[in-house]
C-alpha cells in the first residue's frame, strides 16, 4: 500500500483532470449547438457584445500601448549589441501582432469578462434564477452562455485588432520621441515589414482565445458551487483556467500557424 | 394530475426524501407542510424536474414527468420559489412578463407589460414598481414580483414555495385570497408550501405533512383539526412537547 499510494494519487488526479477535460468539451459541444439553433436570443447577444467588447477597450488598449512602448525599448536595446536598431518597427509590428497582441488582449479579457461572467452566472445559479430560468421553458445553455461565447468569439479578434493598432503606436511613440527614429522612415519600415497573416494569424488566436475565456466563466459558472464561497471559487478557476487555455492554446495554434 | 409514487431523493449521505407517495386531483389545491429541512422544497423541485429523484416515479397528467418534452412540459407549469429568483438584470417587470416576451407565449411587447402590471395590482404593488430592479424593492414586495410572475401566464399547474413568509398579516391575507381564487377561477391545480397555518386553513383544500422523508398523514383541514396523529397534532399547535424533537 505504502508504495503505491503516490501511484494511486497520481492516478486519481489524471482521471479527475481527464473527466474534467471531458465535461468541459461536452459543454462547449453543447454551447455551441445552442448558437446554431433557434431561438436565438438577440438582446442577450448584443448585451454581451457591449460588455465583452466594448466595456473592454480601454484595459486592453493601455496594455498595447505600454506593450508596444516597452517593446520598442528593448529590441532596440537589444538591437543595438549587433548594430541591427533599424529592426525595432518590424519586430514590433511582428510581435505585437502576432504574439503579444492576442495572448495579452486575451489575458486582459479573461481577467475581466471570465470573472464577470463566472460571477454573475454562478450568484444566478446559488439564487435559484438558473432553476427559476428552467421553469420559464428558457433553456440556460441558449439564454445564458451561448450568446455570450458567441459575442466573445466575435469582439476579441476586434479588440486584437484595436490592441495591435495602438501597441504599434505605442513603439512608434517610443521610437520617434526618445530613440530618435524618422517618423516617416518608422511607419514605412512597419508597413513594409508586416504581412498579413501577422494580421491575420493574430485574429484567428484572439477569437479562440474569447471563445475559450467566455467558456471558461460560463462551464464554471454553471457549476459554481452553493452560496458567496461558491461563487468566489468558481470565479478564480473560470479566470485560471482561462489563463492557462490561452497559453497552452497559443502555443498549438503558433505551432499549427508557423512551424514550417 | 399529479402522482407521486415512492419518490427518493439522497445528497450525499443526507437521504431526505425516503418513499414519498402523493396524489393531487386536477384543480384542487394541496398544502404541505412539515418541519424546516424535510425536503419540502426538494420536493417540488423533483417535480418540476430541478432535482433528479433517485427512485420512483413521477407523473403529471398520466405522463412520466422526466420523459415528457421538457419546455412543453413546463409550459404548463409556474412556480413561485422560496427565495424568490428573481432575474436580478431585469427590471420588474420583465421579470414578471418573462414568458410572455419569449418562446412559445410571446406577445407584442407593450401588451406583455400590461399584462404584467396588471399581475402586479393583484399581488398589492404599484405600476411604480414595475421599472425598479428586483434589488430595490423589500423582501416582502419581491416574493409579491416572484408570485405575480408564477401566475403570470395562467399555467395550469402553480407551485407555491412559501408564499406568505415575510409579508405582513394583511398583505398575507391578500395572498392567500389570491391563490385560492387562481384554483377557483383557473381552474388551477395548485401545491403550496407553507409553514403559516392561517394559509393551510384558508388555501388547502387537501393538506399533506411531510415528515422524516415520508407523507406522514394526508386529509382535508377538517380532518386535520380532528386527527389523533401526535405527530400532526403538534405541528399544527406548535407544541414543543410531542413526537417531533423540538431541538434537532
Ligand atoms: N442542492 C442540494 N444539495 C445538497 N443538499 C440539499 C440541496 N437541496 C436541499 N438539500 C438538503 O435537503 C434538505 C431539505 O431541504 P429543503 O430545502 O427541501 O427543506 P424544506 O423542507 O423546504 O425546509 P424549509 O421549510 O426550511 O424551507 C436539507 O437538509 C438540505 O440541506
Ligand atoms: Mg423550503
């Protein structure tokens, strides 16, 4: 027994990690056949645009713009150690674009909206307003969650492109203003450099990246357990694992978008 | 209508609803009542489907209440719940109106909201209400809110989860009013919970105590004034002497 347990325990946490893993794709399975069947509940839709886009824009803005700023810093610094500053516009339009846009907007929105959404369904879930929801003939996965996955697989790609637009900007700022690069020369350099799936692979990770925050606080706020700790609970695992899906899922889709 | 034949329902080590067997005629009203934490909102919840009994059966008009088509088969139903649950992003209204702006019983949204305010007047509150959130109003006038919106599309089947707990006396006798002449009217079968045994004489057509998981005694008010059951004796005296331990 004795040198078994660590054995057993290991077992158990895989299994447990693995039923996990199975719930949750049966949820996101399960939110995504409610987008696709009526009734679709269009105010709920916009509501969770206004909240997950919208209402977002300034956190994920600042962060590019530091972003893009600090970028500047460094690669020039870097830069510098072989003669190469004249790289600082393309790496930072290559690396905002391409990594830092989408994992930080991601990070950011999952920090807001992954809590807000945990929270607010799972105080609907220990209230008894999920049950309450069910007995009005209203189907929570449709009413709930489905619009919002949905609205935040269609506004964070727009945020990346915003948070991309202004981390640019924000090197720029630091290029022109304290490392003494030629305005014009700099956004020539940006514009030349940048290809469009930078762009566009970018996007493509920002709209995995809210489907999965917006799944994350909807499953754990599903299953918020019962009363304000509960909930508390429920809100810190929807914005872990939010984190760490982006992060893992950054990673796949890099591999899948660049590995040649 | 409803048949309730050995229903069980454990969580966890906790098994509160042991072998509950009930039946509840079409358009008569039944009160339950039983001590607090014997599973008498559990109950209701199996009903509706909420909760999953672990054994027995459940039937609603013949039909086996967890195979029937789920949103047709709640269509039928409204239910009041004991916290209230109200949709606290939703103005009163809208609360009220709930299923008369979506799905199946949809309406023009301006003939929706009368409606409501209309709901609203029979539960004692004011058109002023209708365009507060449900976290400005007091307890008592949020059970009002849950109530008009349980009857708000005239369902068949009305489950009442404590109705009249936190209103003032008058107010309670409006309710109880209320629901009696929701069964009267309508026609509706209707299932009240209800620790008030002002509300048990003047609502309960037939009354059903709940006790350690099991129906302990069923029959009408007369019938229970004059039963020799200990058990219902003290409950509806309010006695601390008697079978029931008074400190659990
Ligand atoms: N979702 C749940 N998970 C675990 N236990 C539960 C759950 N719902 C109810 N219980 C337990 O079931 C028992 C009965 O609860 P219920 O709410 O039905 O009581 P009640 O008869 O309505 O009491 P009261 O008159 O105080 O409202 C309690 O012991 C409660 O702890
Ligand atoms: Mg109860």
């Amino acid at each position: 027994m004795s040198v078994s347990a660590p054995l057993a325990r290991l077992g158990r946490a895989v299994l447990g990690a693995l039923a996990t893993t199975g719930r949750v794709a049966i949820f996101a399975l399960d939110t995504v056949s409610h987008m696709l069947r009526p009734p679709f509940y269009g105010r709920e839709f916009l509501l969770a645009v206004l909240q997950i886009g919208w209402l977002s824009l300034p956190v994920v803005g600042l962060t590019a713009l530091f972003t893009g700023a600090a970028l500047a810093l460094q690669i020039y610094a870097g830069g510098a150690r072989f003669n190469a500053e004249s790289v600082v516009p393309s790496i930072v339009a290559i690396g905002m674009t391409r990594e830092l846009g989408p994992v930080l907007g991601g990070l950011m929105v999952a920090a807001r909206v992954a809590s807000s959404i945990a929270a607010e369904i799972g105080t609907m879930k220990v209230t008894e307003q999920i049950d309450a929801l069910v007995t009005l003939s209203t189907n929570p996965m449709k009413y709930l969650a489905a619009p919002r996955v949905l609205a935040a697989t269609l506004t964070v790609p727009v945020l990346v492109a915003v948070g991309d637009s202004i981390g640019i900007m924000g090197g720029w700022l630091v290029g022109v203003n304290r490392l003494g690069f030629n305005s014009a020369t700099y956004l020539r350099n940006t514009a030349e450099f940048l290809e469009g799936w930078d762009v566009g692979s970018g996007l493509a990770k920002g709209a995995v990246f809210g489907f999965l925050v917006a799944l994350m606080g909807c499953y754990h706020g599903m299953h918020s357990g019962r009363g304000a700790m509960g909930v508390g609970a429920a809100t810190k695992s929807a914005v872990v694992g939010a984190s760490v899906l982006i992060l893992a899922s950054n990673y796949l889709l890099t591999e899948v978008f660049f590995s040649a | 209508m409803i048949e309730l034949l050995g229903v069980h329902k454990a969580f966890g080590a906790n098994a509160v609803l042991r072998g509950v067997d009930l039946q509840v005629a079409r358009g008569t009203s039944v009160v339950i009542i039983g001590g607090s934490g014997t599973g008498k909102s559990v109950l209701l919840k199996c009903i509706l489907g909420l909760v999953r009994p672990d054994a027995g059966a459940i039937l609603v008009a013949g039909e086996d209440a967890t195979m029937a088509g789920r949103e047709a088969f709640l269509a039928r139903f409204g239910m009041l719940f004991q916290g209230g649950a109200l949709f606290d992003s939703l103005p009163v209204w809208q609360n009220v109106a709930f299923r008369l702006l979506r799905g199946a019983k949809k309406r023009p949204r301006a003939e929706a909201r009368e409606i409501a305010v209309e709901k609203l007047r029979r539960v004692g509150l004011g058109s002023e209400v209708a365009e507060l959130y449900p976290a400005e109003l007091s307890g008592g006038m949020q059970k009002r809110v849950g109530l008009a919106r349980a009857i708000a599309a005239e369902p068949e089947i009305i489950f009442f989860d404590e109705p009249t707990t936190g209103l003032d006396p008058i107010m309670a006798g409006v309710i109880d009013e209320l629901i009696r002449e929701i069964v009267v009217e309508m026609g509706a079968t209707a299932m009240t919970i209800t620790h008030d045994m002002r509300t048990v004489r003047s609502v309960a057509d037939q009354v059903a105590m709940l006790h350690e998981g099991v129906i302990r005694w069923t029959g009408s008010v007369a019938e229970m004034d004059a039963t020799p059951d200990p058990y219902v004796h003290q409950f509806i005296h309010g006695l601390g002497q008697g079978p029931i331990a008074a400190v659990r």
